[in-house]
C-alpha cells in the first residue's frame, strides 16, 4: 500500500529511521526539493510525496506553475 505525504511527514520519518540507507535517501531527495524551492519560490506545503511498500519516498506532485 503507498502512502500520501507532506514534507512533515517526511521529515517525522526521517527523524524516526534508524536505517542509514533511508537517511541518504531521503536527505538527497530534500536537497533536492530545497534547490527546486529555492529557484521556483515554491512552499514546503506545494509538495507532496508518495511512499512505496518497498520503503522508498518520491516526490508524487508539485503544486504551482514550475
């Protein structure tokens, strides 16, 4: 089952994760998102992210006109 989140959400699961892998992940995908922030003048609150069974976040939508 995949799940809908905000960038909190991310950022609680990021908190929470032990595992060093997830971590990497997920810091490299919020980089990211704060590069496109940055460039486009978008919110932390015009994305959202998606996450698959397997674990992985992915950016599942931007709001705005980028």
């Amino acid at each position: 089952m995949t799940k809908e989140l905000t960038y909190e959400h991310v950022l609680h699961l990021l908190g929470k994760s032990q595992c060093d892998t997830f971590i990497q992940q997920v810091t490299i995908l919020l980089t990211l998102v704060h590069e496109v922030m940055q460039e486009k003048s978008l919110n932390k609150s015009d994305f959202t992210f998606t996450q698959y069974d397997e674990g992985h976040i992915l950016i599942a939508g931007i709001k705005g006109d980028i």
